[in-house]
C-alpha cells in the first residue's frame, strides 16, 4: 500500500543514520548541536508521483550521545521522529498523521533495516577528497551486487565517532557518512549534509512528546492500513 511504502521507505533513512549516530559527535569542541542532510530522490517525478509527497530533508539533533531524527512530508500532515535515548538505551518511534499521534519502543534497530534492497554492498576505497561542510570526506565507490546499482559514497574521519556505521550495511565503512545513497522499495534517494549547526538543544527533544499513545508496532501497521 502506498501509505505503508511511504512509511518503511522513512524506516529505513532513519536507521542508517540513527545507528551510525549512536555515540556521540565531536569535532572541535562540537559535541551538541544539528546536523542537516539534504534528500534527492533519484527517480522521475512524472513517473513516480510518490516522490513528491516525501521529505526533502533529514534533521539530525545530537548531544550527550543521545540522537533525534526528524522528517516531515505530505505538506505538514506526516511528521516522523526516531529518538536514540541514551539515558534508557532504548529506540523509539514517533509518528504523527493528521491528529493521530503513536509511538512505541524497542531496544533494538535490529530488523528495521530488513526491506532494504541494499545488502552485502562492495566498497572499493580510494585516495579521493572531496570538501563536505569543511571537512576533508574520503570516497569509495560502493557496489550493490543485488541490482546492480554503484554510487559514490564520502565519509569523515574528523568527526570523532567511535564504530560510527556498526549494525547497518555501511558497517566498513571507518567514518561518518556525508554522502551516501539508499534505496527502499525501489527509490533510491542520495543523501548529503549541508548544515552542522553547534547549539544547545533540549533535553526534551529526546523524550517521548505530550498527547503520543503508545502501541506496538504491528498496531502502527494496521493503523496505515485502516487510515487507507
């Protein structure tokens, strides 16, 4: 259904980075503050009117080894969060659609990365640079056996994270992703930072907002399928 492809194809953006994200970012004193990514969907609008409706960006809230990422879409009406709480070790999944709002809990990233297409990917590392955001960002050239899909892929290694991809399919890669690409359902979407604000953020950030219901997941899923 349209709706739940929507759904997993945010799935599966947010556990990419919210598992290379689960220590805590430094890099000249900055260890709190926002990262944005910029969202390009690698498919024709004309011939897939989903694009469309998606995010066009990712933000990425961090301090004290706590992780939020947040999306918005649909012209305000889907807004999505997945929160990192490092207090509690625990993952939790915000979703709001129109006035309904759920969440629930896991402790675990593990099977969030299942409907990727993008498995047992190849890296072929290099001596190219490439300045991202004033970093000097390493490449590889990754290769996706299973549909025959290669792309570029930059990280850095000034950005002090230790085991910064572990648990997801850019696991060898030794840096935080600056530039990468993803595909979910058939959408491969390209990815790159363009803003690394320091600031204080809230505590609140990382805690579960007001008026949320809680449920599990398999009650999320019959959610989208009755709002169809």
């Amino acid at each position: 259904m349209i709706l739940s492809r929507k759904i997993n194809l945010i799935v599966v953006l947010f556990t990419v980075l919210l598992v290379s994200s689960c220590h805590k970012i430094t890099r000249s004193g900055i260890d709190e503050g926002i990262m944005k990514y910029e969202i390009t969907y690698l498919e024709d609008k004309a011939n897939n009117p989903l694009i469309s409706l998606l995010p066009s960006h990712l933000d990425m809230h961090f301090k004290n080894n706590s992780v939020l990422l947040c999306v918005e879409g649909w012209m305000g009406i889907f807004e999505s969060a997945f929160i990192k709480q490092a207090e509690t070790g625990e993952f939790i999944t915000t979703l709001k659609i129109m006035n309904k709002k759920y969440y629930y809990k896991s402790d675990t990233v593990e099977g969030f990365m299942g409907d990727t297409k993008y498995l047992n990917l190849e890296f072929s590392f290099d001596e190219e640079v490439k300045q991202i955001l004033d970093y000097d960002c390493k490449h590889a050239k990754v290769f996706v056996p299973s549909n025959n899909v290669t792309f570029d892929l930059y990280y850095t290694t000034d950005i002090s994270v230790e085991e910064p991809n572990k648990n997801t399919v850019f696991e060898e890669v030794p840096g935080v992703l600056m530039e990468f690409q993803v595909e979910m359902n058939g959408i491969p979407m390209h990815l790159i930072a363009t803003e690394l604000t320091e600031k204080e953020i809230p505590d609140d950030d990382f805690y579960i907002p007001s008026g949320y219901k809680e449920v599990e997941k398999q009650e999320v899923d019959t959610i989208f399928s009755s709002i169809m």
